[in-house]
C-alpha cells in the first residue's frame, strides 16, 4: 500500500518570504551585479572562460557566436540562449565598453539601438586585453567549483590582470540592489592601483590626481568634478554628462551646430528624433533642419538653424530639453565577500589589489613547485648521464618497465620521479643529451627557484611584481582619455526668443475661467465683435501682449497661475477658449479676479489685495515670479470663508479707496500698508460691523480726479466726486456714502473708480445684462442714493456690477 503524502501546513507569508529571500540572494549574488574583484557579473564571466577553454583567443581565427553560446549554456549556465548572446554582443561593443574583451564580426547593434544579427550570422572571439582577465588562470590561482551538472569545474572569479570593474565599469538591477559604476581610463586606473599600493592611506583627493574621473567610450564631456569627488568617497554621486558640439557657419550668413559626441548609453536615433520633434512642433524657434550624417569615418548630427538665430540659446534649450545632457548618477555597488557593498574608489582599488595579492602569491607558488620538480628531474638526468653505460645494461636486462624502475631506484639511490624520466627517455634523446645543456638548465631553474621564494617571502617583492606586470598591461593596452572633465555644472539660461518666435497677440480672459490667445488677424476679421463667451460670463481682461511676455492670473480663493503667453492655447475669436482648469486645477466656486500682462518683474512694483473680510495686504511683484508655470500657487493666506474682491498692480505711491456693502468708504495711502512675504495674510484695510463685508476695494492716482460710483442692490446708481471724502488711516470706520433708509436700505453691490469714457456693466437677477456710462450723471454728495437706473421690481435686484474691460495696447506708457 503507497504511503500517505505528506503535506506541511506553513502560513503563506513565511513560503512567499522564505521563497522570495532565496530568489532574492541568487539575483544578487549571481546574476546581476558584478564581483569586486574581476568587475565581472557570473554570466560574462562564463563567458570568457568557455572561450578561453575552447581556445577562441585573440590570435586564432573567428568562430561562429552560436557554437561559444551552446557551449557555455552546455557546460556553465543553464539559462536561455538570448540572455547569454545579449551579454556577450555587450561585451563587443565598443560604445558601451572602453576596452571591448570580445572582438566580433558582422552587425553586433548600434548607438541608435538596432537589434544585433542574431547569433548563427556573427563571429566571435576574445580580445586581446581578455587574455590578460584570464592569464594564469591555469596555474591554480582561483578557486574552481563544479559547474551545474559537476561533469567539469568553473571559476569563482578571474585572475583580472588590470583593475576591470573600475576600467569597463558595470550597470545592472538586481533585487533591492542596483549598481552604476561608469567607466575609466585604464592608464589612469592601473596608476591610482600603483599609488594606493605605493601610499595604503592615500587620500581621494591625491588618487584624484591620477584617475581624474570617468572615461566614457563615447567620449563626451563631464561637468561638476565635486560629484566625482563624492562618488569616490561614498559609492554614490552624480554628475552632469554632456555631448560635444561645435557651432559653424555655412551659406545664406547662417550657422549650424554640429555634435560629434554624445553622452554615455544614450540612443543616439531617440536623440535626433526628439530633436526633431521639437522642430516640428515649434518648442523651440530656429531649427532649420536636422539631420544625422554618422556613417563609418564616425558620428556627426547636424542642426541647421535659420537666419539670425541665437545658436548659443538653440544650443542651451537642447542641453536642457534633450539626451544632448544627462545627469549620471554613480551607485557604486559590487559584490565584496559575497555580499552587495556600496564601495568607494578606495575601497574598490583595495579589493583589487588584495585579489592580485592572493592571484600572485598562488600563481608563484604553482610555479616554484614547478620549477623544485623540473629541477629535481633534470638532476635526476644528469646523473643519469654519467652513469649511462651501467644504466642502459640495467635496463635491458630488467623485465619489464616496472622491474626496470625498481631496479634503477635500488642500485643507483634515484627517487621514484627520475626514474619514471630515465625510463620514459626515448633513445634519439640519447644523441644530444648534452650534459651542458641540462647543466644550463638546471642553473636556469635555480634562480627561478630563488626569484619565487623571494617573491613569496616578501610582501614588498609581491607588490613591486604586481606593480610591474600593471605597467605592463598599461604600457600595452593604454590610450588616450576621450571624456573631458570640466570642474563647474553649467546654469543653462534659455533666452525666451529662442524658443518663441516673437508675435503680438490678443490675450482675453474672463471671471468664470476661459481664457485664450488670439491672433490680431482674428480679431480685426471680427471688428472686435462677436466674442465667444458663455451667459452671465463676462471678460476679466482683453490685452495686446507679445507671445514672449507671460500673464499672472488671481482667483478669488487667494491662488495664482503664471503662465507663459505661447503657452496658451491659440483659439479663434469667434470660439470659446480653453478652460484654465485643464492648464491648472481650480477649486468649486472659484472663479479669476484679476489678470496681468507681465514683461518683467520689476523691482519697484507692487500687488495690493483686498478681501472681503476687511484685510488688505501688499507684497513685492517680483515674489510672484514663480519658477513652476502651470500651476495654481498660494498668493496670500486667507483665513476660513474669506475670499479676494480685488487685486491691483502699484508702484507704491497710490491712493486706496474701501466700500463696504452697508455703505462706508475709507480712504487712506497705500503706504499704510506694510509690505509683506508673498503667503502672509496681510493687514486689517476697514473696520466691519456684524453682516457687513467689503465689496470692492480700489487703487487710483489723488491727482487724476476720478469719479466714485456705487451701484446698489435696488438699481440705483451715484456718482461722487473725491473732494466729498477725506483721506485719513487704515482700519478706521471710513464715511457713510448712502442715506439709510428704514424700508428697503440701499446696500452696495459694485463699488468703482471711473475715468472718462468708461461704463459699468452689471447683471440682475432676471439674467438680464444692464450698460450703463456713470459719467452721465451728476455728482451727488455722500447723502444721496443715487439716480434709479433700472426698475429692481420690473428687473430683478442686481446681483454684480463690473467695469467694461477695456482694449489694453501692449504695454505702452498707460499702463506701465
């Protein structure tokens, strides 16, 4: 009968955890990030040890990549054939390595991206400085394991001749690990190698002086030598990594830019692609042409701008809004005493040298016990030679070979080796076995014996043997650095020409959020009519503006948006513009106050806000220049229901003029108001009873004379002249300006300062919209209630009043 199965009843937290741990170790510790020893990640490493068995080296002949693939997939890693030719074609490409270990032929991919052949078409085979990675790997100076199958052995690390994980540098993700080491010169490196064996407490800013930072394959220039610096302290950095450009004249008195080089690991058909995206969709002004003239004499992308162009801004725009700049970050993590460590370079040179330590001392004991056995049979044969007559007679009277050894070891005292030589020693040898020669040797193997022993008992030898075979790695392999390192990151300023091609628009905005840029072409072929605007809409604002120039917008709940005048959308007069919460999300019941065409932040130039609660607060224009556009920001800092009636623009010697609906007004000088930071919530403007709440607060010049007129609740309209007031301090009660009335009071619903020619509008609660020109009528003093202008019985109360928005010309004198 079959035994019942056994089941463990395990919670599924501690199987998922125990499964993902180990899933875990095994991505990290052999698959994904590289040894610090040999810079190399297990697949590569089986890589160069299946074809450094198979003997495809460097001056033998191509082989075909599949037959290497099969044989590492058969003998080293049991994983898919693709994911071992990926690393291998990366290891023969010599955009992402700086000194390639494999040299292939046929299409092995490109900077732009393009698939390799697949492996059946390309040859392969290691590069000349990959023997160096694999020399004396034979003489026992690594520890071997049993491959997956234990029918061969493979090793843990290569004995890596020169310093390969600072030289080629390593990029991989592993699980919560990942690693970015760039790669550097190898002159420079094998150097600060030398200099930290040479000075075991060398400083990173003295090893700076040999490995001056990053050598990129594809040269291009590195800015912010401190992020070197921090890199090499910590394992983790980042610098700025541009492409090299030139800028050169050509026909028609025009100019184009050139890149030659481009950063690290960057697509270069992406790049050109971008670029020309930007072209077409006009980001960015003056872009003729773009085109990619890389062919086999090397890389060369041209930009061809139009006439009369700032090349420098062009230039500039694409450093900041393409690859032709990247930022890399260093996250320098390899495997050290098979755990994940964040090294820094000295660290990184440490780790490399106690290897070379450990490789050189097993390399010359292998080869001193070699030489202590070659010697003692060449003195085995020496000895043979003097007594050969006796030997040979020896020999031929014995059996067998067995007899003839164990003769040969009792009559003439030769140890079991040299009589295994003697007996093994073919007869032609006997013709020139010339006692000098092995003389000759055997005095040769003597001072090898001396030298190794040397070597072995002396740190110091061990370490000027390393060093010497470093020099001569470098004095072989060497070549000059291609990245240029500049010490400073450069501010990239973009001149706003570059990008925008200077055009005067018409920019109208209206209260409940439309807002819009038309071309004047529009406008005139409408005479100005015919405004698309939804009922009970009205405009806030109807401006000449250049599309270089930038609007500040306020909404009633104390935000702001500044938005660039080309980023508008550009829409046809007679069509509703675009809703300014799809550019910025605005809250239910706000709606605009108030909009600015702004130039430049002038430093003399003031934002004055009233509030419906009775606050009033000043703050500098210039703290609105807000490095994020698109995006509602806090203008002030307005306290529970409270909300924005107004907002002006001053230049600080204004006059400030506050009605409350219950019918006082305050008048007083703008100088009154502190200035304050741009979130603060500002000063008390007016003093409010219960139920009263400020309607409008004003801004005007005490010498133009202008007019005061209120509207109120019942229709009534007055004007009044300046002179009825007077000009007294801030947070007072201010002058009644109606007659109260027991039945049916007058309450101000729209309070304005009018100069000639201008109207009110205002709306009743029949949805009827009322014009009126308040100049019309007479000036009344403070007692009066006005002229009736409309019947509220017949019409409604009126429910808001607001000035006709003028026609505002492009910053002209007017409105400066």
């Amino acid at each position: 009968m079959s035994q019942p199965e056994q089941y463990l009843d395990l919670p599924l937290e501690e199987v998922i955890g125990d499964r993902f741990g180990r899933y875990s170790k095994y991505i990290i510790q052999d698959r994904a990030l590289p040894d610090a020893r040999d810079g190399l990640k297990p697949v590569q490493r089986r890589i160069l040890y299946a074809m450094h068995v198979e003997k495809n080296t460097h001056e033998k002949s191509f082989r075909k990549s599949a037959k290497t693939v099969g044989t590492v997939i058969g003998n080293y890693h049991p994983h898919g054939d693709s994911s071992v030719y990926e690393a291998m074609v990366r290891l023969s490409m010599d955009w992402k390595m700086r000194n390639e270990l494999i040299e292939m032929h046929g299409n092995n991919g490109s900077l732009d991206g393009d698939p390799p052949a697949a492996m059946r078409y390309t040859e392969a085979r290691l590069s000349a400085i990959s023997s160096e990675l694999l020399r004396d790997i034979d003489k026992e100076t690594v520890d071997h394991i049993p491959n997956f199958d234990e029918t061969t052995l493979e090793p843990t690390v290569l004995p890596a001749k020169f310093p390969n994980l600072l030289v080629n540098g390593s990029t991989g993700i592993s699980s919560g690990y990942a690693t970015d080491i760039p790669p550097h010169n190898l002159a420079e490196v094998i150097d600060g190698v030398i200099k930290r064996i040479d000075k075991p407490n060398v400083s990173v800013d003295e090893l700076m002086n040999v490995i001056k930072g990053p050598d990129f394959p594809t040269g291009g220039i590195i800015q912010g030598i401190d992020g070197i610096k921090k890199a090499y302290e910590t394992g983790k950095g980042k610098v700025v990594v541009r492409g090299k450009t030139k800028i050169e004249p050509i026909r028609g008195n025009r100019e184009q830019i050139v890149i030659d080089e481009i950063p690290f690991e960057v697509n270069k058909a992406n790049m050109v692609k971008k670029i020309d995206e930007l072209r077409f969709d006009r980001k960015v002004e003056g872009i003729a042409e773009v085109r990619d003239e890389t062919d086999r004499t090397g890389l060369r992308i041209v930009i061809e701008l139009k006439k009369d162009v700032n090349s420098e801004g062009v230039l500039n725009y694409l450093y900041k809004n393409t690859d032709l700049q990247v930022t890399y970050h260093f996250n320098m993590v390899a495997i050290k005493d098979r755990t994940p460590r964040l090294l820094s370079l000295p660290e990184m040179l440490d780790s490399y040298i106690a290897h070379q330590k450990e490789v050189v001392t097993r390399q010359t004991t292998f080869d001193l016990n070699k030489a202590r056995d070659r010697a003692h049979i060449v003195e085995g044969l020496m000895k043979a030679i003097s007594i050969l007559d006796d030997l040979i007679a020896t020999i031929r009277s014995s059996k067998d070979k067995q007899d003839a050894k164990k003769r040969i070891i009792d009559e003439y005292s030769f140890t079991e080796a040299q009589a295994e030589a003697i007996v093994m020693l073919q007869l032609y040898r006997l013709t020139n076995t010339d006692i000098t020669q092995l003389e000759k040797e055997a005095d040769e193997l003597r001072k090898q014996i001396t030298s190794y022993e040397a070597i072995l008992s002396s740190e110091k030898k061990l370490l000027q043997t390393i060093k010497q075979d470093l020099r001569q790695i470098k004095k072989k392999f060497s070549d000059s650095r291609r990245t240029i390192i500049e010490d400073k990151i450069e501010e990239l300023k973009i001149d706003i020409e570059v990008v925008v091609a200077s055009e005067d628009v018409l920019v109208s905005v209206t209260k409940d959020g439309y807002i819009k840029r038309t071309s004047l072409r529009s406008y005139s072929a409408s005479n100005g009519e015919d405004l698309a605007i939804k009922d009970q809409d009205h405009l806030i604002s109807l401006m000449e503006i250049n599309t270089t120039d930038k609007v500040l917008i306020f909404t009633n709940k104390g935000k702001y948006i500044l938005m660039s005048v080309h980023e508008l959308p550009d829409i046809r007069w007679k069509d509703l513009g675009q809703h300014i919460s799809s550019i910025a999300s605005l809250e239910k019941e706000e709606h605009i106050v108030q909009c600015f065409p702004i130039r430049e932040f002038k430093d003399d130039s003031y934002l004055v806000f009233f509030t419906k609660n009775g606050m009033v607060k000043r703050s500098e224009l210039k703290l609105y220049n807000a490095s994020r556009h698109s995006k509602a920001l806090i203008a002030l800092n307005l306290k529970g229901d409270d909300e924005v009636v107004n907002v002006f623009e001053t230049n600080g010697y204004s006059e400030v003029f506050i009605a409350s609906n219950k019918g006082y007004g305050l008048w007083y000088h703008e100088s009154e108001i502190n200035i304050v930071g741009q979130r603060a919530a500002g000063v008390k403007s007016i003093q409010l009873k219960d139920g009263e709440y400020v309607v409008s607060g004003q801004v005007f010049d005490e010498l133009s004379e202008p007019s005061l007129v209120i509207v109120t609740q019942r229709g009534a309209c007055k004007r009044m002249k300046l002179k009825e007031f007077e000009k007294t301090s801030r947070a007072k009660r201010g002058l009644i300006m109606l007659r109260e009335l027991k039945n049916k009071p007058h309450r101000i619903v729209g309070f304005h300062i009018l100069y000639e020619n201008e109207s009110l509008e205002f709306l009743t609660e029949n949805g009827e919209v009322h014009h009126i020109y308040p100049l019309e009528l007479k000036a009344s003093d403070r007692y009066s209630n006005g002229s009736f202008v409309i019947d509220s019985d017949t019409h409604g109360e009126v429910l808001e009043v607001w000035k006709e928005t003028p026609y505002q010309k492009p910053f002209d004198e007017s409105n400066e």
